[in-house]
C-alpha cells in the first residue's frame, strides 16, 4: 500500500492512471485529442474514475513524498528562423503527490505538493531554456534562446530534469527533482543559400566527327545544410539552339556530330537548381573548341634549334604537347636520342694532344703518343693520310698498305711491370684475317712478336710474350675478347690495364673480362733488338711488313710502369656534348629519367601525360667545349604509350629533329715582341746565353659584330660594326724553329730551365730543327715559358746572325698563331774593353714592339739590359743618308708648289687689269691686312698638303731625321716672328679719310 487504504498498484496501472490525467487536462485546456487518445480515454477512464472514487478522502495525503517523472527520452524539431520546439513527447512532468478526484465532467484537482516548479537544463552552451507552462498539469515547453543556424550545427542534445513545489510535513520548502532526461533536438534547414558554381568558367576541347559520353562536367554547390536544400537537383543550358545537352549531374555531352569548319568554339550559360528549385544567382559560362580531325603526337616542337658556343644550357622542347587524342593511356615512354657519331670520335670532345688529355685528365707522367700529330721532330706521322680537319680530331686512316714506324726511344716496355695501351679505333667487318694495330717484333734475323694488339674478325687480341726466365713453364701469353664494338664501323675508346698475369679491357669506359687466355712459353734469349710499328707489323726474318690494319685509329699512347685508373678512363671517354635533364622542384612527380654512359641517349618515362610534358620540356642540350665542333647533331624522339590492360595504345609516331651547333667566333692568338736585335758576341758565348723572347706577348681575340643602337636598326643604311674582344683560352703547343741551316749542337744550341716550368703542365722537347713546348696550359705560363728560352753559342766568330720562327697552337692546330720571327745579330769587337765602354755611352735608340694584334714589319732593335746594344757605323752612315734624302725631297715638293701657287695668282692679276670702267665716281678704302692674312692662310694650306702626302714616310723616320726634325722646329720658332715685323710695316697716311 502507497496511501492509506488503497492497495498496491502495478507499474502499468500507474501509467494508465498519469495518462487518463494528461489527456483529461489536455482536454480542459482546450487541445484537441487524436482519435487513439480520445478511443484510450473511453477505455481506461471509467476504471481509473472507479479506482479513485473508492479512496476515502481523508487518505490523500499532503506530504510530498514523490518525484516528479518524465519521459526518458525527447525528440524535438526546431526551424533555424523559430524559436519554438516541438517535442515527441510532449515535455510533462508527473507526480504522484497529485491525488486526482474524476467527476463525470472530469475535471482534475491537483494538490500543491503535486504541481510542478519548473525545469532544469544540463549541458555546456546549449541555446535552449525550458519553462513551465503550467504547474498544476506540470506541463513544459523548450524553446532557443538565439537565433539558430543549421550550417553551424545541426542538432543538438543535453538533459533536463522537472522540479516539483512541494513542502514537508512541517511545511518546509521540500522540492523533488525527476531524473535527467535526455533530449535530441534536430535544426530544420530553410533554403536561403542558392547553388554557386565551383569555377568562373569552364572549357574543353573536342575533336570533330566524334559523339562524346561527357565532353565536360560543370559542378555547383549550395551552402545550406538539409539535403533537401543543399543538393543539386538539376542543370539546364540556358543559350538556345546549340547541339549539347547537360545531365543533372553537370555532365555536357554533344548531341550531334560536330563540324570544325563549321564552328570552331561553342559558347554555352548553364545555370543550376538546387532541390528546393531555387536557381544560382550567377551562370556559368562554357567554352567548347572544336579542333580538326586528332592524331597522336607531338606538338610545338621545332625541328631545327641553334646553339649558340658559350650559352650553356638549350632547352630541346621548351613548348611540347603530346596529344592523346582523348585515349586513356596509363604510362609513356619517351626516348631522346642525340646522334653525334659523326662527330669527331664519336662526339665532341677537347682536341688536345692524346698526351695532353692524359695529363689533364690526371695521368701525369709516363705516357708516350704513338699518333701525334705531324710537327719538326715528331714527324713519323707525316706519310699517313688523316681528315684533314681541324675542329675534331687529328683521325688516321690505314687503308690496308700502310703502317708508321715508332722510332727507338719513343717508348719502353718492360713486361714484367704493368704498363698500359688505349686507342680510339673504328674498325668494320673485314673478313677473318688479323689486323695489327700495334707490334713490337724482332728488327732483325726472326719473326718473333714480343708484344702487339690486334683484331680478327670482331675479336680483340692481345699478345704479350714473356722474357726468358729461370722458370721454363707455359704463361699467360694471349688474351681474347669477343665484341660487337670492334666490327660495329663505329668510334670507340679502348684502354688495356696490363699487369701479367691479369689484364683487363675497358671499352667505352665498361671493364671487360677476357674469355678465352691462351699460355705459351716465354720467349728464348736473345739480343736482337725490336721494333714497334703502328698499323701492321714489321717481320724481321722477311724484311717486310705483314698483318696491315684497315681502319681509322687516334690517340694510341702507351703509358709505361702504371695502371689507369677508372676515373681517368672515365675522364678521357667522357664527351662534352650531350643530353641532360633537370627535373624542377616543383615537378617530376612519378617520372622516372634514365641516361646512358655518354649522355647521348635519355629515357623519361611517367603515368601522367602532363608531369612527363613538363619534364621534357627541361631536357636540354649543354656542349661544355669552349670552341665547339660546329655542325649539326640529329635528334629523335620516340613515344611509347600503354593503356591500363599493358598494351600499346595511341601509336605516337616518332619526332626528327636536329641540333645545329653554331660556328665559334674563331680566336686570334696573336704573337708581339721584338722582332730584331744586337748583341754582342761575348753574350752567345756565355754561360746564360741569350734570351730569344725577352719581351713577347700573347694574346687572343675574338671579332663580334656589333648591332647599332636605337633608331639605327629601322635605318637600312646603318651597318653593323666590328669589335675586336680580346678573349682567355689555353695554347697546347708552341713551336720555335730555326731559319736555315739547322742548329749545330757541336757550337750552338737552344737551352729552357726546365726547373721553373715543373710547376706548370708544359714540356719541352728539343732538337736541331729548334724546341717545341707543348701541353695544356695558360697564355701567361707560355709567355713566361717561352721568356726562359736562350739561344747560345759558344763558337760565335764566324757568326753574324741567325734567325727564329714562333708559332703558338690551340686544339693540336685547329687554331694557329702569326709566324714571329726574330733575327739576332752579333756584334764583334775588337778590344771587349773599349767595346763595353762605347757600349755605355751610346745612347738607347731601341724601339721595342709593344702588344699589338698585328705584326710591325722592320727590324726593331730591342735592349732589354740597359746599355747593352749598340748601332755599328755602317748603320748610323745608311740612317743620316737615309734622312737627308727625305729632307731633300721634301724641301723640293714644298718649292714646287710654292711657284705653281704664285703662278696662279699672276694669272688671276692679269684677269683683273683687263677689266677697266670709270672709278672716279668711287671712293675705295683698302684693309692692307686682308692681303696678308689670304696669303698667310694659303701657306698654311700648302704646308697641310705637304704634310698629308709626306705622312706615309713617317713609318721611316729614324734617330738621324728625328735629330734634323728638331732643327727645323726650333728654326720654325724664329720664323714665326716674322709676320709680327711684316704687321707693323703695314700703315699708312689715314689723315684725308673721313668717317
């Protein structure tokens, strides 16, 4: 029992008795009840009336003892521009402390202690407050304390609980509060955003003749939060009578063929609904170009680019596009290959001397040049026939009956340490006989082969027979190598490490094993001596050469008591021309990029078609050489495009294209000094010497064409103007030679202190034709090279002069020098005492030839010591006759025409007298200085014409006619005093003038 008298009630008697008193107070409040409430009331109302009537009154009781009770669970809707919640269920509170008294009208009568107080929200921000609406019947209504946005937040949840207004027994404020319950409140959405699109404008580009799926899809968004109001229901093309049509998904597809020469570019407004039909605030416009009938390929490349020497980098494709024609294609290859086998040996490389090369490439000793090219003393190669070019390399070529001899000395191989071989060779298929490139045999009496290299057929062969030793027993004497390169007729780059009884071969700067080794004895004592030949090889039994080779070959070297490393292998194979692509930052997503060893051939290879355009577009072409090899480079581009099933789809034809290297601006190493000059003989005879080159000077310039600034370039008579630059390279030889009879080394002899030039790359050979410097080096360390070279000799009383020729070479000859020749003279005396005190006392008439680019004819006398050349009598005698000639002439020339001019003035004298008329009329003054300044001004005249047509022989003038110059000038000084006496002589009686 709960009250007095009344029996315990079930859970769901005591939920029909609170709904009968829900719906009854709803009904006196004046709401309508559904027909499910009105038929539940008729059910349950008569039995809870009944239940209640049998209470006795005095058991309500007035103690609140209960909680007030809701619903566990609210679910409420709210529209984002109301404020009014409505709530399933609606929010009431009950309590049990309420006795309910049912008459027939049903009218309800509720205690205090059952009235509910108000409610209670829990929970952080949340914008809604609950009130009670009445007490009695304990209902409520939740309602937003602000204005609700539903694209802010679209639903809400928290708890609430009810309080009730009861007291105690004692009549204390005793309130009771019902559980939490929870409540989802949901924002509805009102359609105030219309649809956006996301782009400004879109395009597209078709092919005609072609019915597409989807040429485009346009796309627009809505701002509101339902998807009711949010979503895109529909797109319309507003333009009129135009063949495309557009899906509700914003796909744009063509409704008929299109025809390019009857449009080229459609122009379409489209527009969107969103589903509340509210239409976009702004269309949309669509381009569609219609392009002619596609092919698959390559686009905005051009087939022929310049490189300019010294530009550095060329971008190959700055502009290219590769048209797919719409196909889906998954991956494209792209290969790039640079044809440069008909340049030089097989592209553009420095065309030093093989030694030279070595040396810069870090080999710097102990190579010996078996092919240099021809010169004075290294003149076994001057038989051969080459390609007579200077911008590549000195090539030979051996047609089968020719073969060179290495003289003795040259080079000397000691198989028992290593040594190495390497050659440029281009070799074809020439049937199956040997062909040596290399033999060093027996000179005489045998036919015994110590050492050679060879081919037969496509096999490379190296023989190397060992000297006799204690040890009688077979030794690696043979090695084989089986490659395409040898009969490919292409260039390549072999190099032979030798060190028994490993030998390894490098082709192209790839090491190769041998596979097959062949062992023989060594080879029995003996003292015949050999001989090395180049091209064939000598048969000293015979006494004739056999085994000719067929083919080209350059820069054979032997390289004596040392291996060649990789990296100098490397650095003499390597070209500088080639292929080179840097990838940007920015780019190169998923692009794969492969080269080969010489960068002549570049693979890209990527998925997306527009990351492998922008890489091809930094492929470049980079020639490193200061003067390049001019000419063109083909270039080919293939494509290879696969679709997702791995076949090959979209056949992209390949591209043709070349590279054309400009001519360099040639360089003009010019040579400046002195050209002539005395010494005495005492100075041949000494010690030092004398040096031949005291004051020379190299240098280098390049000629440019200039273009006119500013309004010149509209005018077609402007031209262009030449300017000499001068320009810094390196000279690789510098030849001295002796003019006329060769040097005679029992009394003469050309001598360099070899000490000071071991710092620098520059070697020196000598022989009775002169000396020649050679290697890789600056023009300043040639100049002080060539500052060091003395000419002495010591038997110098039948000598009177001798002479000298310089030339200086870039590129083994490719750029020459101007042929400077210097003449010496020796002076003989008779008492070297006097001789060096009239020494002393002359005075210096030298004239050095300072830097010039062109060479000065004559014979200039030099003094590069102080007081140390002096003019012999008959040369002072030659120069006074010399210039009192000149003098004579002139003064001749000046008198001449003197009488011509006075000849004339007579004649116009005459004229004028013939002339008469009656001048008594006339009153004439005469300025007297008139006639003396007209015939001032006419000597003055005559003297510039004088000195105009005598200034070609001012060239000629020498210490004498300077001398006698000097005379007429301070005589000339005494002169010009004349006209100021000849001025005050001229007045006269002005005393009947009148002004």
């Amino acid at each position: 029992m709960n009250r007095e008298g009344a029996p315990g009630k079930s859970p769901e008697e005591m939920y029909i008795q609170q709904k009968v008193r829900v719906l009854l107070m709803l009904r006196k409040m004046g709401s309508n009840l559904t027909a499910s409430e009105e038929e539940f009331l008729r059910t349950y109302a008569g039995v809870v009336n009944s239940q209640l009537s049998q209470l006795p009154q005095h058991s309500i009781d007035q103690a609140n003892k209960h909680k007030p009770w809701l619903e566990p669970t609210y679910h409420g809707i709210v529209t984002e521009n109301d404020n009014a919640v409505l709530l399933d269920p609606p929010l009431i509170a009950l309590d049990k402390d309420a006795p309910l008294r049912f008459a027939e009208s049903f009218e309800v009568t509720v205690t205090k202690e059952g009235e509910i107080c108000g409610f209670k929200i829990h929970g952080q921000n949340v914008p809604f407050d609950a009130v009670v609406v009445d007490k009695s019947t304990g209902e409520g209504l939740i309602r937003s304390k602000e204005k609700l946005d539903c694209e802010l937040q679209k639903d809400y949840t928290f708890t609430i609980q009810a309080y009730d207004c009861g007291r105690g027994p004692d009549g204390s404020a005793n309130a009771k509060k019902s559980h939490k319950a929870t409540v989802h409140i949901q924002v509805n959405d009102v359609n105030e955003y219309a649809p956006v699109f996301k782009e400004k404008s879109y395009q597209a580009s078709v092919v005609e003749g072609r019915r597409y799926e989807s040429i485009l899809r346009v796309e627009a968004v809505d701002a509101d939060c339902s998807p009711q109001f949010s979503q895109i229901c529909s797109y319309e093309i507003v333009t009129p009578d135009v063949p495309f049509t557009v899906d509700k998904d914003g796909h744009i597809k063509n409704t008929e063929k299109l025809n390019y020469g009857k449009e080229h570019q459609y122009k379409l407004t489209v527009t969107a609904y969103d589903c509340g039909k509210k239409r976009a605030t702004e269309d949309v416009l669509v381009k569609i170009s219609i392009k002619p009938t596609c092919t698959p390929g390559w686009q905005g490349w051009d087939s022929r680019v310049e490189y300019e020497p010294g530009t550095g980098a060329l971008a190959l494709f700055p502009n290219a596009h590769l048209e797919t024609c719409d196909e889906s294609v998954a991956s494209v290859q792209v290969t790039v290959e640079l044809e440069t086998s008909h340049i030089g040996k097989g592209c553009d490389r420095d065309t030093y001397s093989e030694k030279s090369l070595h040396r810069l490439c870090g080999a710097a000793s102990g190579t010996a040049e078996l092919l240099p090219s021809p010169s004075g003393s290294l003149n076994w190669t001057v038989g051969l026939p080459t390609d007579n070019g200077h911008d590549s390399d000195q090539v030979f070529e051996f047609n089968g009956t020719q073969a060179v001899r290495i003289p003795d000395g040259v080079v000397s191989v000691n198989p028992k340490e290593p040594f190495t071989v390497s050659v440029w060779m281009r070799h074809g298929p020439f049937g199956r006989r040997k062909e040596t490139i290399l033999c060093s045999s027996d000179k005489t009496d045998m036919n015994r082969h110590h050492y050679s290299l060879f081919v037969h057929g496509c096999r490379f062969i190296f023989l190397l027979r060992q000297d006799p030793s204690g040890e009688k027993k077979y030794k690696p004497a043979e090695f084989h190598w089986k490659l395409t390169q040898v009969c490919d007729e292409e260039w390549h780059h072999y190099v032979l490490n030798v060190e028994i009884p490993r030998v390894t071969l490098y082709v192209d700067g790839v090491s190769h094993e041998p596979f097959s080794v062949t062992e023989e004895y060594p080879l029995h004592p003996s003292r015949i001596e050999t001989q090395l030949v180049v091209g064939a090889c000598w048969q000293g039994g015979d006494l004739h050469m056999t085994q000719f080779f067929r083919g080209d070959l350059a820069g054979l070297t032997i390289r004596s008591g040392k291996l060649t490393d990789k990296k100098v292998i490397d650095c003499l194979y390597t070209c500088k021309e080639g292929l080179d692509l840097q990838v940007p930052e920015d780019g190169g997503r998923g692009v794969k990029v492969q080269a080969n060893h010489g960068r002549s051939v570049l693979t890209v290879e990527a998925e997306d078609v527009g990351e492998l355009e922008k890489a091809l577009r930094h492929v470049t072409y980079l020639n490193s050489r200061q003067f390049p090899t001019p000419g063109v480079r083909r270039l080919r581009l293939t494509s290879t495009a696969r679709c997702f099933n791995e076949a090959t789809c979209a056949l992209i034809p390949p591209v043709d294209g070349s590279v054309m290297v400009l001519q360099p601006e040639e360089p003009k190493i010019s040579l400046s000094g002195v050209h002539h000059f005395a010494r005495a003989a005492s100075e041949f005879e000494s010690s030092e010497g004398v040096f031949l080159f005291p004051e020379l000077r190299i240098i280098s310039t390049i000629t440019r064409e200039v273009e006119p600034n500013g309004e010149g370039d509209e005018d077609p008579t402007v031209q262009e103007s030449l300017v000499s630059e001068e320009i810094v390279h390196d000279l690789d030889t510098c030849e001295v030679t002796v003019e006329g009879e060769e040097l005679n080394p029992e009394q003469e002899s050309l001598e360099v202190d070899v000490a000071r030039l071991q710092h620098k790359g520059i070697e020196v050979s000598r022989s009775d034709l002169g000396v020649v410097f050679t290697g890789v080096d600056t023009m300043a360390s040639y100049e002080e090279a060539l500052h060091l070279l003395r000419y002495r000799n010591w038997n110098s009383r039948s000598l009177l002069d001798r002479k000298f020729k310089l030339v200086c070479s870039e590129l083994n000859g490719r750029y020459l020098s101007n042929e400077f020749q210097v003449e010496v003279n020796v002076i003989h005396t008779a008492n070297p005492m006097e001789h060096a005190s009239h020494m002393a006392a002359q005075p210096q008439f030298v004239h050095p030839e300072h830097r010039s680019f062109v060479d000065l004819s004559g014979h200039n006398l030099a003094n590069p010591h102080p007081f140390a050349v002096v003019p012999s009598t008959a040369t002072v005698v030659i120069v006074v006759c010399v210039s009192f000639l000149v003098f004579m002439i002139i003064l001749g020339v000046f008198r001449i025409r003197a009488a011509h001019q006075r000849t004339m003035r007579d004649q116009d004298t005459g004229k004028e007298s013939e002339m008469d008329w009656d001048d008594s009329a006339l009153t004439i003054t005469v300025n007297p200085m008139e006639t003396y300044e007209d015939q001032h001004s006419e000597e003055e005249e005559e003297e510039e014409e004088e000195e105009s047509e005598d200034g070609e022989e001012e060239d000629d003038v020498t210490s004498a006619e300077s001398e006698s110059s000097e005379e007429e000038e301070e005589g000339g000084e005494h002169g010009d005093q004349q006209p100021a006496n000849r001025q005050q002589q001229l007045e006269w009686d002005d005393s009947t003038l009148s002004y």
